[in-house]
C-alpha cells in the first residue's frame, strides 16, 4: 500500500541520525525543547510523533498493525530529536539541559 511506510524509508531515517550522531557532542543529559524555533517546532513534530506511536499501539488491539508502522514511526520521532540537536548544533546555541 502507498500510505504505508517501507523498509527503504525506515533505513534512510536510520543512516541519517547515524550521520547526525557521528557529528553531534555525545549525549549526557536529558535536553529540554527549546532554543531555535526550528529546533522546538522539531521537538513539538517529535511528540506528535510519539502520540501517534502510542495512537497505533492502541489501535493494534483490534485492527492488525503491520510491525513496520511502529518502527517508522519510533524512527521518525528519533529522527526529530536528533534533527532537532542538529539545529541547536549548527546555530552553535547550547542544548537546554536538564539537570536535577
């Protein structure tokens, strides 16, 4: 089906945090949204992604889900994050970090 993400999209996802990562300071805190607008409206599409993940964990209790579907989407939002980080990165804005 058309709608339906494949495994072409989960992998480009994956290779581009891996690329982000490679060039990204290692992470050692939580960050908090926040900094650029780009970078928050990053970290607003990343929690709108989760809620769809746990949208369609739900929906997998009556209708059959195909695995894939949780993968992109738990990729996406990983995606998001990173993306966001990235931003922060090269605007050379330091990451909110949260710290008890």
């Amino acid at each position: 089906d058309k709608c339906l993400p494949d495994t072409t999209s989960v992998s480009f996802l994956e290779n581009e945090i891996d690329r982000m990562d490679k060039i990204l300071p290692q992470l050692k805190n939580f960050i908090l949204p926040g900094g650029l607008l780009a970078a928050s409206y990053s970290h607003v599409a990343r929690c709108v992604c989760r809620r769809a993940e746990r949208a369609v964990l739900r929906l997998n209790e009556s209708e059959k889900i195909a695995p894939l579907v949780y993968r992109f989407l738990n990729r996406l939002a990983d995606y998001l994050f990173t993306l966001s980080r990235m931003i922060m990165f090269e605007h050379d804005i330091e990451e909110l970090k949260w710290t008890i």
